[in-house]
C-alpha cells in the first residue's frame, strides 16, 4: 500500500470495474486528487467533463495548483459516488493548451473500511452551520439551526439529508435526539463529503469530533469561547456507544425474526 492509498483498503476483492459506475454523473462534482509532487497535501477540484473513462477537470481548483500538476505523473483520484467515497489510480494527461485530464485505471476502491459501522437509524436532528466566529456560546442561540432527520448513524458520525449543500470540512453544531444512548445532546461534527439527491436535497456525511481531538481543529481562544457540553464526547465514550449500537442493533433483529 503507497502512501498515496493511505485512506485505501487493499483487499482487491473490494474492488469494483469501471462498468458498475456511471462516471456521467460527476460532471459539476468535486473529486479530490493525491500526488507525489504534493504529497500528503490533497487537491480539489471539480470535474468538467467524462469521456470514455477520462475525467477532464477544472485546473484552477486548489487555488491554481492543479495547474501546476506534472503531465504523465501518477495520482489517486476520489470522489463520493451514490453515497459511497471511491478512491482509483489515474494517470493525470495535460494537453498542449493547457487541458487537464486523469484517465483513470480499471479498478475502483470501495473505501468501506469504517472503523464505527453504521445503522439505519431515523432520529431527529437540529443542526447548525457555524464560522469560528460563530463559535461562542452567547452566538450559539441565534444560529439558523435546521430540523432534519438521521439516514444513518455510527458512534463516529451521522448521515443527514439537508435542504442545501455544504462543503467539506464545514463545522456544524449537531442536537440528535439519542435519549437511549449515552450521547451528548450538543457535539459539534465536520463534513467529509455532501451529494445531490436532487435539486433541493443533499445527502450531507458528517464525522463528530471528539474532546481528544479538539486541538487539531481549533485554537485556544476559540476552544475557551465554547460551551463544555461541546466536547463531553471523547474517544472512550465513543468506543463505547460503538458496541452498545451493536448489541442493542443485534437485540432488534432477534425480536424481529
């Protein structure tokens, strides 16, 4: 496994053909991009057309970097596709006017390997985008929170259908009514990935950040302005709600057998 897989399972049974997606329809979509010549730094792009397998892509996403990307020179290419991030190699293709293309190779990578598995749970949900300057407890009451319910939910994260897009790593304060479950009634998550369903839903994927965690995300003076319950939910707790969703998930199907 490279280092440009680091997100990537390596069972090849995992894998998928090129025939089982309809790469159509990440036309206007934004697909990230892994490169030696950036390494460890992930580009963003959006994808301006689809032919025969060859992804052409806007090259002034990352700001202009993705100009500036070697020809011939191999990445790893991702993208959510129906709800589901893919990782594939691609061997990225610069024409003599400057286009930029990535003709992707045979094999697609399910990235299913999840450390909190998720379930089909349908609670409701308040949710919240917040800025840094949001971040402070006397601005928390006057956010536009937004009522909506879970699609899906692990100790890790949420899936929620929303009325709008939001974009990566976008921050949102999260009430999710799990009264039977040891989870706090305010964490506060990040996007990882956001999909049109149609033209006014998004399926929006949210991880919750935990307090173990909570300095790689902010600084201090933000940490200081927010309120405690924020980050009452830690790693521990979290591995915890992970097997109580697996046991109390086991006791339903049981019953319902």
């Amino acid at each position: 496994m490279t280092d440009l897989h680091s997100s990537a399972p390596a069972n090849d049974e995992l894998s998928m053909s090129m025939d089982q997606v309809d790469l159509s329809s990440l036309v206007g979509h934004e697909v990230t991009l892994y490169s030696e010549q950036y390494r460890g730094k992930p580009l963003t792009t959006k994808v301006v057309l689809v032919t025969n397998g060859i992804l052409a892509v806007d090259r002034s996403g990352s700001g202009g970097m993705i100009d500036s990307l070697i020809n011939n020179q191999k990445i790893v290419v991702q993208f959510v596709y129906k709800g589901q991030r893919i990782s594939v190699d691609a061997t990225l293709k610069r024409t003599a006017g400057g286009k930029c293309s990535l003709v992707l190779g045979e094999k697609l990578t399910p990235l299913s390997r999840r450390r909190y598995r998720r379930y089909e749970i349908n609670r409701p949900v308040k949710c919240a985008v917040v800025s840094p300057a949001d971040l402070d407890a006397r601005r928390i009451a006057r956010l536009r929170w937004i009522e909506t319910d879970s699609i899906n939910f692990s100790s890790g994260g949420v899936l929620l259908c929303l009325p709008r897009n939001i974009g990566n790593h976008t921050y949102l304060l999260l009430n999710i009514d799990m009264h039977d479950f040891d989870f706090p009634a305010l964490v506060i998550g990040q996007v990882r990935y956001s999909y049109a369903i149609d033209s006014f839903r998004f399926n929006v994927g949210i991880e919750f950040i935990v307090s173990d965690l909570k300095e790689r995300h902010f600084n201090s003076s933000t940490l200081k302005r927010l309120p405690p319950v924020v980050f009452e939910y830690d790693a521990s707790r979290r591995a915890e709600l992970n097997k109580e969703l697996s046991v109390h998930m086991l006791k339903n199907t049981k019953q319902e057998q």
